[in-house]
C-alpha cells in the first residue's frame, strides 16, 4: 500500500497524490518547514526530477524565506480540508436511497467506508501540519523549550517567593540562636532548630554534621545561614536534601557509613530506645541491622550505594517521619523494629559459635535444623550475592547475614527473588534452564531419602513448577518470570528449603482461603516471621533459669547482666524507662558526648549480648 507523501504537504504541494515513500526522519520535515532543502534521496511526484519547491538547481535554498513557506504551508492544509470535505458523497434526497435497492447494500456500504477513510487521512494530514507548522514557528523565533528534568526536585515556588521563603526561615533562626548562650548550639539543642528549617526533627544529627558542628562540638547561625541557602538553592524535594546532608562532599551517593551517625542519634533520642542507654554495647549491632535492612529495601541496583533515585523510590524517609509521630520503636516495622533486631542478631549468634561476628559454610549450615540444600550454602559462599569489604572467602559478615535472612523468610520481596536467582542461575547467563533445576532438585531429593521420604520425580516437579510461574519462554525462567509470579517463595523452597517445601506440599489448599466480604490487610512473611520468633525467643528467655543446660555456661553472665537483659526485654514491650537509668537522657550529655563506640565490632569488653 502507498503512503501519503507528508513532505507534500510541508513543502506546499498539491494534496490527494502518492508518493513511492514518506519523509525519512523528523529532522527532514523540520527542514522542510524552514524552506530548506527536501530529504535527500525523495523526488516529488509533481515535480520533475532535479526540481524542487524553493531550491536552485544548485542545491542551494532560493531567496524564499520561512514566513513564505509556513504560509504556503497553511494554504496547502486548507485545501486538503476542503477536498476532504468536498470529496465526501452526495446524497439527493430520498430518491438517492431508494435507487439504489435492496441489491446495492453492499455497495453503499463500501462506498461509505471508503469515503470515512478518506475523511480520516485527510484529517490526519491536517493535524499532522499543525503541529509540525507550530514546531517550525518555534524554531523559528527561537523560542526555548521549558525545563522538564529536575535531578534535584522540582522547584515548588518562583524565585522571589522562594527568596523570602528563605529570609523568614533565616529570621527565625537568628531569633533562635539570639537566645543561646553566646550564640551557640549544640548537638541536644538541635531538634528546635531543625523544626525552625523545616526539615525533620530526626535529620538534626545530619543538620549538626554538615553545619560544622562535627568538628566544633557546635554550630552558629552565620554556618547554618550558608549551609541552608545553598541546600534551598539546590535542593527541592526531601530527598535531594537528605542526600546532600548524609553524603560526603561532593558524592552523588549514599555509602553504608554514612547512615551511622544518623542511626545512632535516633538510638540516643528515640523514647522507644532509652533502655538501650544501658547497654551501650548493643548500639553497634543495632545500628549495623538498621542501614543492612535500609540497604536490603532501597539499594535496588545491588551496588552497595543508594543513589537520589531509588532514595526516592523507598519507604525510608517516609518511615523516618514516622519515628516523630511513633512512641513506640516495635511499631515501625520497617527497618527500626527492635523486636526485629533482636530476632536477627539471636539468630546469628546461635550459628556464630566462637563469637567473631563471622561464620562460615558449616556454620550456616545448621540454620533452621539443617533444612537449607547444602549446594545452596555452596552458591552464597561463592560470591553470587555477598559483596562489600566484610566478605572474605568462606566468611559471612554479621552484615551479609542479615541479607540472607531477610531473603530466606521473605522470599517474594522483589531483592529477595533477585538474590535467590542469582543463587540459582550457575552459569549466570541469566535465565534458570532445566539443568539448574535439576541439580538444585537432585540433592533435595538425597535428603529426602535421607529422612526415609519417598522421592519425587523431577518430571513431576518442574511440570509444576513451570505451570506455576508461566514462562514467557518455554522451559526458560527469567528473573522478570519470577517477580511476575505470585508464588516465588514456593518456587524457590522447592529447590533450597526442604523442611518449607514439605510444609508446602502438606498444606491445606483451603487454608488461606479468604472471606471475600471481610477487609485484609496486607503483612509480610517477614513481618510474620519476626513476630513469631521473637515470641518464641522471649518464652525461652522466661523458661531460661527453669530448666536444666540454658546459656550460662556459654556467656558466664553475672547478675547484674542478667538483670540487664531481662530489663531490656521488659522494656521492649512495654516501651517505658528502665529504671536503672535513674532518669538519664540525652540531655544529660555534655556537648560532644556521644554514646558511640570507637570500633563498632571490639567486644572485648562485652560479657552480656543480650540473648
């Protein structure tokens, strides 16, 4: 089918015809509305070859000008309408329709659809001249096109309403700091002054930070004058702005350690966290699972630094806003759950038998009973998903053990699936053959036999599994399959976990059958998970002292620890003050004080870790 020659009615040809091709590119039809020159390589159908509308023989454009050929444009699109319309058929009243009879039909409605399409062409070739006559009108008066990227956020106000948005900001801070003691504030007077500026009141370690007060054990007005014009001048959204506070200079990006100090203030000033001021030795490994956790949810490109998109894609500066309307640190589940660190780092410490905050394949191996597939521990020991300065050949991090039992229990989170594909996919060509089923199949199968469990074909599995998460290839599952898929946490248990495999195949398929009429609400396996666990742990811990063989062989408490400890759990669920703490909070501490160990990992001194 012939196309409709759109430099024909650019250049202001006649309309109606056809030609051999249409315009090459868009830059073609753009020279053409300026008067230049026709895309090289088209002849017009109503011009002789070598001869075009406003060119010389040369090659060169004549003395036509640009308001002449956008006129001519406009006169060309006129006429296209008026043959359009003039083209339509006639009708002579009754009679017409009564000619043409019964037989005709068909005919009639030929003819019909004929002249709607024709319509429609024509209508197309109009609008199509209109934009590209508004495109060349454009250009040609050399009007600029309107900012539409904001890598720092979208301003929300004009430049003199942003100036004095700041003027009143800075007012008020003079005012603030005027009624300090000469003219200084100090890291336990930073929550007013952060509200004054109108960011989060938990941002005001950052704040402190980058206003000098690092260095100085204080900040003054005329610091955080110019700090905060250059962060409104640059920065627009919450985000932008917390990333230019947290980041080290002139960094793009969040590293791990740049979490640190901000964690460890909401440890120090949180009302849900005051019993931690007791155990100091508990900051370290609370505020090392709080960033892994931050880590696992919005560094989605596994590069070991969040970037200004995925830190606005994220959850976490929505729930660090929480942290001011929450009491209660066990209600936020993501990332500052204590319940939740709790129950990840007893979990560690039952694997890591000799205390160095590492453990090895034979270590993991004994989580959750043995139940995990030996060639599984094999994988996540090769490098497939541990990176960053704390993996060393054989050794899993503290930190890399809070990735893997976030992925283990909570397999349909979108980095969950990501680190058991990469786990699975051997040759790592990114796609999941039939080989790599079977070989993860093979040995679940040997354990199987092991506990006197008849084996299952793998023809029956992988029959099942395919018909389950529906590849677009077949018999190929990609990663895109699986984050499309609903089930991942079967799919993967069939061939990592075989005590979650066996409870799967042993469920009640009318178990989780859900009462149409009734409001859910959505909870995570992990959420579900910690809270189970964690109830679990804190009866142990109530069971502890009556039965025979618990844990004082293995940490030589003291009385005085122990009293800790069954604190620290009272107070978790309570959320109150412990009182041994004889009412000391942060204000209490000197400026520049700090809770924060020197090295996060020395425990030398340490003879109660809190399980």
């Amino acid at each position: 089918t012939s196309l409709d020659c759109f430099a024909c009615v650019l250049c202001g040809g006649r309309t109606g015809r056809r030609a051999i091709k249409p315009v090459a590119s868009d830059k073609d039809a753009g020279s053409v509305i300026l008067g230049q020159s026709t895309p090289s390589g088209h002849q017009h159908h109503h011009q002789a070859p070598g001869k075009r509308p406003g060119v010389k023989e040369g090659g060169q454009p004549s003395s036509t000008n640009d308001s002449s050929a956008l006129r001519t444009t406009n006169d060309v699109q006129q006429q296209g309408g008026r043959k359009g319309s003039d083209s339509a058929p006639q009708t002579q009243g009754k009679d017409a329709g009564q000619k043409l009879g019964p037989n005709n039909n068909k005919q009639s409605g030929s003819a019909k659809e004929g002249s709607n399409n024709k319509e429609n062409r024509n209508r197309k070739r109009t609008n199509a001249g209109t934009a590209a006559t508004r495109m060349g009108s454009a250009l040609a008066a050399g009007t600029p096109i309107p900012q539409f990227y904001f890598p720092q956020g979208k301003p929300k106000t004009g430049g003199a309403a942003f100036g004095s948005e700041v003027e009143a900001v800075l007012q008020r801070l003079s005012k603030e700091f005027g009624s300090l003691e000469g003219g200084k504030a100090y890291k336990q007077q930073m929550a007013s002054i952060t509200k004054l500026c109108g960011l989060p009141s938990y941002w005001k370690v950052l704040l402190f930070r980058a206003a000098g007060g690092a260095s100085d054990g204080f900040i003054t007005y005329s610091g955080l004058a110019v700090l905060l014009k250059r962060l409104y001048q640059t920065c627009h959204d919450d985000a932008s702005k917390f990333l230019r506070l947290a980041a080290k200079p002139d960094s793009n990006v969040l590293d791990f350690d740049d979490f640190e100090p901000f964690v460890q203030d909401v440890v120090e000033t949180h009302p849900g966290l005051t019993f931690l001021q007791d155990a100091p030795e508990f900051h370290s490994r609370y505020v090392t699972t709080v960033i892994s956790r931050v880590m696992f949810c919005v560094n989605r490109s596994w590069t070991g630094q969040i970037t200004l998109p995925e830190l606005r894609k994220g959850n976490f500066l929505q729930t660090v806003r929480r942290l001011e309307e929450e009491d209660d640190i066990n209600q936020i589940k993501d990332f500052f759950s204590y319940e939740h660190f709790y129950v990840i780092y007893c979990k560690f410490w039952e694997l890591d038998k000799d205390h160095d905050l590492y453990i090895d394949k034979a270590d993991l191996s004994r989580h959750n009973d043995h139940a995990l597939n030996s060639r599984l521990i094999d994988r996540i020991f090769s490098g497939a998903v541990t990176r960053g300065p704390d993996f060393e050949d054989g050794r899993m991090s503290y930190r890399e053990f809070v990735w893997f039992l976030l992925a283990e229990e909570d397999k349909r989170h979108m980095t969950s699936i990501e680190y058991w594909f990469r786990c699975m996919d051997l040759d790592g060509d990114g796609v999941i053959s039939m080989y790599e089923m079977e070989f993860f199949h093979e040995e679940q199968m040997n354990k199987m036999e092991t506990l006197g469990i008849e084996r299952l074909p793998f023809e029956d599995t992988v029959c099942q599994m395919l018909d389950m998460v529906s590849p677009r290839r077949e018999g190929r599952i990609t990663l895109g399959d699986l984050k499309a898929c609903k089930m991942t946490n079967i799919f993967f248990d069939t061939f990592f976990n075989l005590d979650k495999f066996l409870e799967h195949e042993q469920r009640d398929p009318f178990a989780n059958a859900r009462d149409p009429n009734a409001e859910h609400v959505e909870v995570s396996d992990w959420n579900k998970y910690a809270e189970e666990e964690y109830d679990i742990l804190v009866a142990d811990e109530g069971n502890a002292d009556l039965e025979d063989g618990n844990y004082e062989d293995d940490f030589e408490t003291e009385d005085e620890d122990e009293l800790v400890r069954e604190e620290m759990l009272r107070l978790a669920d309570s959320g109150g003050t412990p009182a041994s703490s004889g009412g000391r909070g942060v204000g209490a501490l000197k400026p520049g004080e700090s809770h924060t160990a020197e090295d996060i990992y020395d425990f030398s001194g340490t003879t109660n870790l809190g399980y």
